[in-house]
C-alpha cells in the first residue's frame, strides 16, 4: 500500500502539472501517454495467432493524435488530418509481405488498438479545446471525478462491499463499491461547478455521473480483456499499480461519452 500510495501520489501530480502548463505541455504529454498505452494493448494481445504492427500502429496514433491536436489549437487545417491515409494504407499492404499465417487478424487488432486506446485518449484531450480556446479546469475536472470515483469505490467497497456487481469478471467490485465511488463522485462535481466554474452544475453532476457509470463499465471492459488473455496487469511501469493502462481503463469508455455529450450540448 506504501508503494502504491507514493506511486500515485508522483503519477497525478506529474498530471496535474502537464495540465496545468499550457496547451502544448498538456497535448504532447497526453499524445505520448496514450502511445504508451497503446504499446502496453499491443504488448498483452500479441501471440503466434495475432500479432499487430506496433510500430506502424504507434506511428499512426501519434500522428493522428499530434495532427488532431495542432488541428484544435488552430496551427493546422483540418484538411491536413488526411495525411494519415498513406499509414493507413500501409497497415494493410505490409502483412503482404509478412508471409503470415493468420493477417487479418495483425490488421484488425492493429486498428483495434487505435480505436480502444488512441482514439478516447485524443478525445480527452479535446475537453481542453472544447470551448475553442485551451481551458484545463474541463480536464482537470474530468481526471478529479475519474479519481474521485476510483476511490470511494474503493473505500466503500472495502468498507462494506457485500454484493458482487460482476463477479465473473471482477471478483472484488461490488454494488456497495459503486455507489459509493457514484455518490462521491456527484458530491465532488458540486464543488468543480464552484470553484472551476466552466460548466453549469447540472452539466458537472452529468458528466460525474457518466464518468461513475461508464468508467466503471470500462474497468469491466479492461478486466475481461486481461481475464480472455490470461494477464494479470497490462504492465508494470507503475509499481504496485501495474502498468498504465490499468489505471486509465474508464477513461477509455467514458472520455468519448463526455466528450459527445459536452458537444451535443453546447
């Protein structure tokens, strides 16, 4: 637990301060942050029967990710996110040349990755540039609320967790975690609307509230991921963490939804 707790207590403050920084701190950090991860899925997946292109899928979220982002801060047009086609293309003419037994399954879990990992990390990012102009209190808020819900989770769950919310999934998460992480998660959001402003609070206690239910879901999403290939962590870079894609399993389907809904809203 000492481990952990330093660990974390290092990982959000180097978050927090990429955050913080500006926008091309905050958009490079994020790009390199979902490469790692990107690594990490590709890393658990891989086997004789299924093996993606890492570098080339890895080159092609980065510039994906790095043009979407230029794109948001107005240094490029959005005409020039084509430039991805000639990756894309490639990610379909190398197993060509592979001699591979099985190709289209390297191709599919190659693009796979980009829509699992890459894909919700650009759109997180796109919570800065949501209004037009870089505002991080909108990110900030969304990693407090992912927290926030982590730990009540936690805490309620070992406090008086009783009932299995998915069992045959995750053994440990029960309902009584998930209302807690709910609760404190929607108790938090009134005070963002206080003292971040940026959002309505009604628009706070809704993106809480997608944040609890879906980043759950996402955790889920993760642990049957793992559980099919037989892994206990994604990786280890983060001691007593795993790796990081075991602590931004929520994001992954939550980040999208809030985004859409923030969108679709405004």
């Amino acid at each position: 637990m000492k481990t952990r707790a330093i660990t974390g207590v290092i990982f959000v403050a180097v978050m927090v301060a990429s955050t913080l920084f500006g926008p091309y701190l905050y958009s490079i950090f994020f790009m390199l942050l979902s490469a790692w991860c990107l690594y990490e899925f590709y890393g658990i997946v891989s086997c004789e029967e299924r093996a993606p292109n890492k570098a080339l899928g890895i080159i092609l979220a980065v510039t994906l990710f790095g043009l979407g982002s230029m794109v948001a801060m107005n240094i490029l047009e959005a005409k020039f996110l084509w430039l991805i086609t000639p990756l894309v293309s490639l990610t379909y003419i190398i197993p060509l040349f592979q001699k591979r037994s099985f190709p289209f399954n390297d191709i599919a879990y190659t693009f796979l990755g980009i829509c699992y990992v890459t894909l919700p990390f650009f759109l997180f990012a796109k919570l800065g540039f949501i209004n037009g102009v870089f505002n991080y209190y909108i990110p900030l808020g969304f990693l407090i609320l992912l927290w926030t819900n982590d730990t009540g989770a936690y805490l309620a769950g070992r406090s008086f967790g009783k009932h299995k919310l998915f069992e045959r999934i995750s053994p440990k998460k029960t309902w009584e975690g998930f209302f807690g992480g709910f609760i404190l998660a929607i108790v938090v959001a009134i005070n963002l609307e206080k003292y971040f402003g940026s959002l309505p609070l009604w628009q706070w206690i809704t993106v809480a509230m997608i944040i609890s239910v879906v980043g759950t879901l996402g955790d889920l999403v993760e642990s049957m991921l793992k559980r099919s290939l037989h892994v206990k962590d994604s990786g280890s870079i983060l001691p007593g963490h795993g790796g990081f894609l075991d602590r931004f399993d929520g994001l992954l389907l939550a980040a999208p939804l809030v985004y859409v809904f923030l969108i679709l809203i405004s």
